[in-house]
C-alpha cells in the first residue's frame, strides 16, 4: 500500500509540468488522491505551494453558495413564506471567516493558510496565495461574477494555467469566462442575491449572472482534448490530473460555444 507525502506530490506535479513561478487555478478532490496522504488537505497545499513558490500564484474557487437567494436553491427545505426570514437574517459574507461552501476539503484548507486572500464576492468568491494574489482577487464584479471582472478573468490576463486534479471539465470555472465571451443567442439569466456587508451593516444584495449553463462543459473538454495538443494528462498520486493554458481552452471554448449553440 503507498503511502502518499507530501514530496511524493511534489514530484508528481513537477513530472506534470508544474512549474516554479506559474499562475496556477486548481480544481481539486481530495478523494481522488487517495486514502493514504499523510497530512491530507494541508499535504496538498503545501505541495502546490512548494512547485510554484512565493514567484507563481496559487488559485482556488470558495465559494459560500448557501449564501444566495433561497429562490435558487435547488430540492429546497423552505416554503416560498421563509424565503424573506432567510434573506432577512443571513449573516452577512466576511472574507475572513466565511467558511466555503461544497468546494472540498483542499479548497476549505487553502483558504485558511497564512498570506492567502480571498475576493469580496458574497457567495462566489476566490482565494489566491502568491506574487499575483493581490491583484487576482481585487475588486472583484458583484454581476457576472466569473467574467472579465473576476479572479478567473485576471487569471486570463496573467496568462495563467488551469490544473484539475481528479475532477472533470465540469469542475472547470474557467469555461464560464468563455460562456460569457461567446456570441451566442439566447443566454440564461439568473438573478441571485446575498447577505454582505456594505457601509459596516449587513445588507441583502442583489445581483445576477449571465451565460450560468454548464450543460456542454463536459463536451467542450473532450472536442478540446481531441483536437489540440494543449493538455497534459498524468497522476497526482492515485487523481488523474490535466494542466492546460487557460487562454488555449478559453479561446477553445468561444469558438466551439458560438458554434454549437448557435446551433442548437
């Protein structure tokens, strides 16, 4: 039985391609890795930190999605007449302590390490550790929280790297940046809100995003596979793990988006 450390994914991520100085948005499952990582989720973090060093920039999702409006919650405990209590007594977002929301152990563990920042977005929000942090979560858009405006667009701009580490294309956050690009008819909508603090009191926003449908994520990342050269595939202990240029599988996914749902 192999037992998982902390060097051992180092040398896994390097025999990947990670790279000392890399801009680096991770999709994790700490599942995948393995039962036997000795240290678990700060095993994982620390090798992360480790490949790219203090030179490259550390990236994850956060988000705290029970933080939105009940309206949007899918198989809902709450009768349409709680909706307005809920909105009403939300405690209010806090970058600092909001805990994420279904992202994983990694994710959770990642947010809590010394130096990582963490965007003002209520329910979706990023943390980043590393050279580009600061300006990878700044001022991030309440609207179309995803798009130019967002850590994953500044990723975008750094010219930075996409690693999912045991999970699918449907894990990739960064396909939403292409759905908000692509010149398609018909986009969805949807109209959320979240309990933040504005002025120092806790106030119910409301805000929406555009282009929210992840119905062809996992279709657009095998026509990506198959037709480019651009992924890496290999393991990260017992995870099948793909590290790509973001800007590769973004422009990918415009083209393929305008294509196929204009089609639809």
């Amino acid at each position: 039985m192999q037992i998982i450390t902390t060097q051992t994914l180092v040398n896994d991520l390097k025999n990947l391609g990670v790279q000392t100085g890399q801009t680096l948005l991770v999709h994790t499952s700490m599942k995948a890795l393995g039962k036997h990582v000795l240290g678990d989720a700060p095993a994982v973090v620390d090798a992360l930190m480790e490949v790219i060093t203090p030179e490259g920039t550390l990236v994850m999702p956060t988000n705290s999605t029970n933080n939105t409006d009940p309206a949007t919650w899918g198989r809902n405990p709450f009768t349409p007449e709680q909706w307005d209590t809920i909105r009403a007594e939300m405690p209010p977002y806090r970058p600092e302590i909001t805990p994420s929301n279904r992202m994983g152990m990694i994710n959770e563990c990642f947010r809590t390490y010394p130096g990582v920042r963490r965007s003002s977005h209520p329910a979706f929000s990023f943390a980043a550790w590393g050279k580009h942090a600061a300006f990878v979560t700044a001022n991030q858009s309440l609207n179309n929280s995803v798009a130019e405006q967002s850590p994953v667009g500044r990723v975008y701009e750094l010219d930075g790297w996409i690693l999912l580490m045991g999970v699918g294309y449907e894990r990739n956050t960064s396909l939403h940046l292409a759905d908000y690009w692509a010149d398609y008819p018909f986009k969805e909508r949807e109209d959320n809100g979240s309990a933040m603090l504005v002025n120092g009191r806790c106030q119910w926003v409301t805000y929406y995003d555009e282009a929210v449908g992840m119905d062809n994520f996992a279709a657009i990342g095998e026509s990506f596979e198959r037709e480019t050269d651009e992924v890496m595939i290999g393991k990260v202990a017992a995870a099948t793990v793909r590290l790509m240029r973001q800007r590769a599988l973004v422009d990918y996914a415009v083209r393929w988006l305008e294509t196929n749902r204009a089609e639809a």
